[in-house]
C-alpha cells in the first residue's frame, strides 16, 4: 500500500500566483480530507469530499481557495491568487469511514 | 462545532519514564477519539483510537482512557524511549461525520 501521495512536496511561489496541489488517496477510500496545519492555528479542515462530491467546505478560508475531485484516485486544492498568509503545510488524508484518517506527508507551501 | 483543548503544550521526560497527554472536548455528542504522532517533515500518523462504548484501551506501551462523563480523555505512554520524541495530537469527531477536530498538540521530548 502505497499510503496517500501528495506532490509537489515543496512549493515556494510569488504572491499572486496560482498554486496548485495534488492528492492521490489510497484505493478504496471514499472519503477525502484536505488540511492546513500552521504554527498559530494548527490542523484545520478546510474540506471534505465522499464519493467524490464535495460534503463541508465551510472550512475554506475565502474564495480564493477551491478544490476539486474529478475521480476516486485525484484531487486537487488550487489557491488563485495566494497570498504570504496562504503559506502552511497542506495535508491530504483519506479514509473508508470505517478505518482510521490516514495523511500523506504533505505539501509545504511558501508564498513570498 | 467540536471544541478540542490538549495539555500540556510541550512535555520533556526523561527516558523510561510515563508520558502524559490529556484533552477535553466540548460536543458530548463526539464518540470518536483518535491520537495522532507526527515526526518532523512527516503527516501524522495514528497510534491508537478508542471509541465512547470502551473506557481504556492498551497497545503495547500506549493507551488510552476516556472519560465521556467529564468530556475528557488522556494518551498515556509508558517506558518511553528516545523515538517517542514527535508531536502528539488528539482529536475527536462524531461517528456519522468523519471531520476530525484536533487539539492544538503536545511536544514530547525524550531525554536520554
């Protein structure tokens, strides 16, 4: 089992560009959790998705973050436009809703 | 939503002694406690969960007690050794919603 897989693993990006990060969850979970882990805040969900469909975004900071899952094995979180306030480590995790959370080894972001 | 406070923020034992963590959580609805390590550059990873039918639950040097009466539950490690040195998280969430809460963490340092 490869675990849930996140690239890229670093990115460092100007204020104002797009970013975007990539989750692979583990084959067989059907439900996808994305959060952002920072010094002052912590872990926080920002959203959640079960057989694709997004279920609670209320987490998402503001308009300039989105996500998506086009299919069981992708799903993708793009920040437009980021901002120095958006760096954080960003955390993918996936679960069957049975079993335990399971996180990849997450995306550092870092907006200058 | 779900309130979850952990103490204490950082913790130093020294090796072979117990290690303990305690979080309270405010939703008397959240039946649902996992407990999470992470090492430096790495997502967390669970180490024992225990849900609100069972009081204590044990593996190996860990476990857990919960206290559904008070709101509160504890990780206890005992015999600790120098690789027991991570960040520790608790978490709860209710069983029909998958959206963890997590404390704010706990640094365990193992002294040698």
């Amino acid at each position: 089992d490869a675990g849930v897989i996140q690239s890229p693993r670093h990115e460092v990006t100007e204020m104002g560009q797009e970013v975007t990060l990539r989750c692979k969850p583990i084959s067989g979970h059907d439900y996808l959790f994305w959060y952002r882990q920072t010094m002052m805040r912590g872990l926080e969900l920002l959203i959640y998705f079960n057989n694709n469909v997004p279920i609670d975004d209320s987490g998402m900071p503001e308009d300039r973050f989105s996500a998506k899952m086009p299919n069981a094995s992708f799903s993708t979180l793009k920040i437009q436009p980021s901002e120095p306030r958006d760096s954080a480590v960003y955390f993918c995790a996936s679960t069957t809703g049975l079993g335990p959370l399971s996180f990849g080894p997450g995306t550092r972001l870092t907006v200058t | 939503g779900e309130n979850v406070e952990q103490h204490p923020s950082t913790l130093s034992v020294q090796e072979g002694d117990s290690a303990v963590i305690k979080c309270t959580y405010s939703d008397s609805a959240s039946n649902y406690f996992p407990w999470y390590k992470q090492e430096l550059g790495k997502g967390p990873q669970l180490i024992i969960d225990i849900r609100s039918n069972v009081g204590e639950k044990k593996d190996q040097r860990i476990a857990v007690t919960l206290n559904k009466t008070a709101k509160h539950f504890s990780l206890h490690i005992t015999e600790t050794q120098p690789e027991d040195s991570a960040v520790y998280f608790c978490a709860a969430s209710m069983g029909n919603d998958y959206k963890l809460s997590f404390g704010a963490g706990t640094t365990v340092t193992v002294r040698a």
